[in-house]
C-alpha cells in the first residue's frame, strides 16, 4: 500500500512538472505576438529614443524585462485610429512578469543604447524568444 501511494505521488509530480513548461511557453509565444501587434502601431518618427536591452547575460532577463516595461511606459500610438487597442496592448505588456532568478546584474537600463520604438519593440521580442528556448 505504501509503495502504491508513493508511485501515486511520484506520478503526479512528474505529470505535473511535464504541464508546467507548456503554459510558459504559451504564454510567452502570447506575449510575442502581442509584441509585434504593437510594432505596427507604435509612432516611430519625432518621439523619445529608448533605453533598449540587448543580449543580456542569462542572469539578466529579469532586468532587461523591467527595463522593457519601463521603456513601453514612453510609447505612443501612431495615430488616433489605433489609440484604444494600443494602450490595452501596452498594459498587457506592462503587467508581464518573469520570476527573478536573485543574480545582481551589473548593467542598469541606462547603461543600454538608446533606439528607436520599432528597433526597441525588436529587442524585445527577440528576448523573449530567447525566454521561450
């Protein structure tokens, strides 16, 4: 009996591990394509130039996320006709969240250069990605 209810719980363990990393990956294959949803309605031309993560080092995805979230605050919608969808697309992007591993990093969202929004949003969907591997 007792080896029966270990093998129970040993199997629901590892079932519900082998779930887990599904629903990550869902999730942020969703947060990529609402990325490049707001690629296409992001005012590019005379509009504040964005601290933009790149590559970061594997400890630093939680510090180039905020860095992200911080930047996406700056965005504007290209015109009037898209204002709506592009502020709840912005507010999906900013309520993203990824479990902070503890490392410090060294770099600070300062430290990056400073592009474009469309290069930004780039950037971004090429971290998260990276995230998905």
């Amino acid at each position: 009996m007792e080896r029966m209810i270990i093998f129970c719980m040993l199997f629901f363990c590892s079932s519900m591990a082998l779930t887990t990393a599904p629903h990550k990956i869902a999730k942020y294959k969703q947060l990529f394509k609402t990325i490049k949803l707001l690629e296409t309605a992001v005012k590019d031309k005379d509009v504040e130039l964005l601290h933009t993560p790149e590559n970061p080092v594997d400890g630093c995805f939680f510090t180039a996320v905020t860095c992200f979230q911080k930047g996406i605050l700056k965005l504007q919608a290209e015109n009037s006709q898209v204002n709506g969808t592009f502020i709840q697309t912005v507010n999906v992007l900013r309520k993203f969240t990824i479990s902070n591993t503890g490392k410090q990093c060294e770099s600070s969202c300062e430290s990056y250069e400073k592009k474009t929004p469309k290069e930004f949003l780039q950037s971004f969907a090429k971290l998260i990605k990276q995230v998905m591997r």
